[in-house]
C-alpha cells in the first residue's frame, strides 16, 4: 500500500511519472534497475499508456536502458511482422513527437530480430518495413485519407530493403492483408484514467483540513471512493492536490479547539509515524505527506457523522 499514491498518480498524469518512478527506488518500494522499472511499467494494470509512451521514448541513456528492457519483457518468436506489432503497439501509446517513435522502433526492430533471426537480413529491414507497416495502416484505415494504398503499391514501395534484396511478395502480401482486414488497437487512456472513478463516488463534498507542516486550515473539495480519499482545491481540478490510501487507517470524532464538527483519520498501528499519503507541492512536484494523523472539520455534526460512516 506504500506505493499506492504514486501509482494513482501515474494513472492520473504524465507529468507524475518520472517523479513516481523517483520515489519509488528512493524508498526502496521499486528496484532501480533498468528491468525492475520496466516490468513496473509493462505489468503494473491501469497505469496510463499515454505517460508510459511518453517516459519510454525519452533521450536520457536512462531512459535508452529501460527502453531496451521494456521491449525485452515482450516475446516475438515465431510472430510475424503484424502479429509482433500489434502485440507491442498495445502495451503503450506511441507519442506523437518523430524522434520518440524513432527510438522506440529501433528498439523494437532490435528484439524482433532477435526472437526471429532468419526472417530479414538485418534490422535495418525490419526497422523500414515496421514504419511502412505503421504508415499503411493509417492509409486503410484513417477516413481523411482518400488516396489508399494499395497491396500491388505496398509491394513496391517496398522493393530492394532487405539489403538490397527483395522481400518474399507472399510475406509482403501477408502482412498488407492482415493489417487490411483488421486496423491496430490504440490503447486509450480513457478507461484506465481515475478520472472516471471521480465521477460516481461513494461520497463528495466542501471539507476543512488542518496542515501537517503548516498548521493552517483550508476548505478542500473531498472525493471519497475505491477506499482512497482524494482532496482538490476547486471541483473543476482534474487532479486531486492529494490522496489518502484509507486501508490500515481508522476515522473518529475527536473535539478540536478551534473547529467544530471534526474527525479524525489515524493509524492505530503506527502512531507518532507519517501516515502513507502524497500530495502535489506548489512547484507541481509529488511529495511525501507529512501527517501522522489527518484532521478534517465538517460544517455540522451531521455532515461529519455521515463522512465518518461512509469512511468506515
């Protein structure tokens, strides 16, 4: 459950991710090596493919090495060209910018050829004919292009890649028909972003909590669902400025001296300890909470009542 903010906040933006993959080696909740990070972002469910994309793509030899581990993770042999791409192309979003897909490409042609040594002569070929394949698709199947290509104009755009030498025509026309017959799945972030979780909630509403460093009181916008309390500064914010895993935590009415109508959420296991949460800082960083106990004040006895039953 330590992690579980940071997770949330990969599903939640692409801006968090490098951030949450920081924080993650730097409590030891994730091995920092270029396999542990890219087996986190090939296997962990829900994270937004849209960031993973982006985070893959990178420049930074970092980046290069968990690139190369993530494509490694994938199993090619004995797939054709389409088969492998399809398989690939779904477990993240290719970004828009060139230099990124070019990277991510290369690297893809690298492992194919690996799993697949007497397909092409050289990963040179596989690397052109996966854009050709890519471009082909977007041909067939993009409703703004009239001019589509055709299997005898693929054949011969094709000519003379495989250093060289012609590809066999029966594998060229194999593939054109496959993507033909049926487009690539782009993955979409819209069903994985918890976003839509924010829209049917267990319960919402105007609440005031005490800082942890600070010890001033701010009125927050208070989402509770999927056993996670998420606070926003406006209703409108698309992300919350911070996440309370509740698993392990207990909620009480407690009396504070200077709010009325107050609960409060602690772990009875842990006290004098932080409380595992996070929050976005002023600088838009994602940072550690600093809660051993979080105090929240209601604007009437009942509205506190009715957040500390739906809590428990």
């Amino acid at each position: 459950m330590e992690g579980v903010c940071w997770v949330i906040m990969f599903k939640l933006s692409v801006a968090h991710i490098y951030q949450g993959v920081c924080y993650l080696v730097d409590n030891k909740l994730l091995e920092g090596t270029p396999h542990a990070v890219a087996e986190f972002l090939y296997k962990e469910e829900g994270l937004n493919k849209t960031a993973i994309g982006d985070f893959l793509g990178e420049r930074e030899e970092k980046h290069l090495q968990i690139l190369k581990a993530f494509v490694e993770l994938h199993e090619f042999s004995d797939l054709n060209l389409v088969q492998a791409l399809r398989q690939f192309l779904w477990s993240f979003r290719l970004p828009g910018e060139a230099q990124k897909i070019d990277r991510m490409m290369e690297a893809f042609a690298t492992r194919y050829c690996e799993c697949n040594a007497d397909v092409f002569q050289s990963t040179d070929t596989c690397y052109i004919l996966s854009f050709a394949i890519i471009m082909l698709n977007t041909s067939l199947h993009n409703p703004n292009v009239k001019d589509k290509t055709t299997q005898e104009r693929f054949i011969s755009m094709n000519r003379g890649i495989n250093n060289g030498e012609d590809l066999p025509n029966e594998l060229l026309t194999k593939l054109y028909d496959s993507i033909k017959s049926e487009p690539f799945k782009i993955p979409e972030d819209d069903g994985n972003d918890l976003t839509h979780t924010f829209f049917n909630p267990d319960r919402e509403g105007w609440l005031l909590k005490l800082g942890g460093r600070v010890k001033t009181w701010k009125r927050r916008w208070f989402i509770l669902t999927d056993n996670c309390l998420y606070y926003f500064e406006f209703t409108t914010d698309k992300e919350p400025r911070g996440i309370i895993p509740l698993e392990n935590l207990c909620v009480k009415e407690i009396a504070c001296p200077r709010k009325p109508y107050c609960l409060e959420l602690y772990n009875p296991n842990s006290k004098g300890q932080k409380i595992k949460a996070c929050k976005t800082d002023t600088d838009g960083r994602v940072v550690e909470g600093k809660h051993q106990s979080y105090m929240i004040s209601a604007s009437t006895a009942e509205e506190r009542d009715d957040w500390i039953e739906s809590i428990r």
